[in-house]
C-alpha cells in the first residue's frame, strides 16, 4: 500500500495508543517513547506522523471530540422531533463508548491540563459550545428564548457533572440511569412551563 494510504492508518492507530498510555500512565507521564511502545513502532516513526508529543495529544483529545460528535450526529440524523433530538443529544453523551475506562482516563486528562495548556482549553471549549448549541437548536422550538438558555445550561451541567462522577467513581451499573436522570430534569423544568403540552412529555420517557 502506498506511504500517503498508510498516514492515516497510522495516525489513528497512534491516537489509540496515546489513549491507552495516558489510561495506564497518566497524561504527564504519557511519553512519546511509552506511546510508541504501545502501538509497537519506534519512537521515531512517531515524530514521522506528529511535530511533537503535544501535537499528538492535541490530535489525541480532537479524536475523542471527533467520535463523540459522530455519535451524536448519528442519533439526531433519525428523528426530526425537537424533544427526540435533545433525548439523543443526551443519550450520546452518555453513550456506551463515554464510559469507557479508557475514554474517562482521557477525557479526565483533557479536563485536568486544560488550565495550563492554551490548545486543550480550545478543545473543551469546542466540545461546551457545540453542546450548548445542538440543545439551543431544539430547545427553542419547544420553549421561550428564555428558557432555553437557562435549560440548557442546567442538561449541560447534569451531563457534564454525573459523567465526571462516574469517571471518578467508576462507571454506572446501568448506563440508562445518568441518562433517566438528565430526561427528568428537563422533563420536570417542561412540565412548569405553561406552553408544553403534557402528553408530549412522555415522549422524553
């Protein structure tokens, strides 16, 4: 197979393993030498695909973004009701791969080192600000602009609070549960808003 065919192959495949290292080693401790030993190539091959360690890190955390937004695309691709919609957007961040162990050792790396590095605050202000906007997007049309906003950063910190929860904790018995809890946040807010229909809301069951 030609080198240009083989870039990208390599590229995930060293992604993957600087998931693993950071997973078995922490994200400071994640060298290039332990992430080339987990993909079982030369450290030098690394360098071949990604400028640095901090460019394969960055490349790293996109890639988690990357899946995560795939998933949700996906989910909200089938439905074209508003409260379907928000019901995927929730159930994809809190979709089987999120509770990876592997996934939360990352995702907890993204949110630890985030302070001192410039180019991981971008990522997790990419991953806050298309959350925020996918819930707009439906929340508007089910409630007033008002109470859109406010929702959506109450489904926001729900989604962001009960998986950092079990990332610390480990994950939960039953993954239906952090996403049950979520629908009946916002199915409690809907209920006291004068302009939804009632039965409607069984829809977020």
């Amino acid at each position: 197979m030609p080198k240009l065919g083989m870039a990208p192959i390599r590229r995930k495949q060293l992604v993957e393993a600087a998931i693993a290292a950071i997973h078995a080693h922490g994200f400071a401790n994640a060298t290039v030498a332990r992430i080339a030993a987990q993909a079982g190539i030369s450290a030098g091959m690394v360098h071949h695909y990604f400028k640095d360690k901090d460019e394969l890190l960055f490349a790293t955390m996109r890639h988690l973004l990357a899946e995560l937004r795939a998933d949700a695309v996906a989910r909200l691709s089938r439905t074209a009701d508003p409260r379907q919609r928000i019901r995927a957007i929730i159930d994809a961040c809190f979709g089987d791969a999120q509770f990876d162990e592997q996934v939360f050792s990352a995702w907890l790396a993204l949110y630890g080192n985030a302070r001192q590095s410039p180019r991981l605050a971008n990522i997790l202000s990419l991953y806050h600000r298309r959350l925020r906007s996918s819930l707009l997007h439906d929340l508007r049309r089910i409630v007033g602009e008002a109470d859109a906003l406010r929702l959506a950063e109450g489904i926001a910190a729900m989604i962001d609070g009960l998986w950092l929860r079990y990332a610390l904790t480990g994950k939960p018995d039953n993954p239906e549960t952090p996403r049950a809890l979520t629908r009946d946040y916002l199915a409690a807010f809907l209920a006291r808003t004068s302009n939804i229909d009632p039965a409607g809301l069984k829809m977020l069951a």
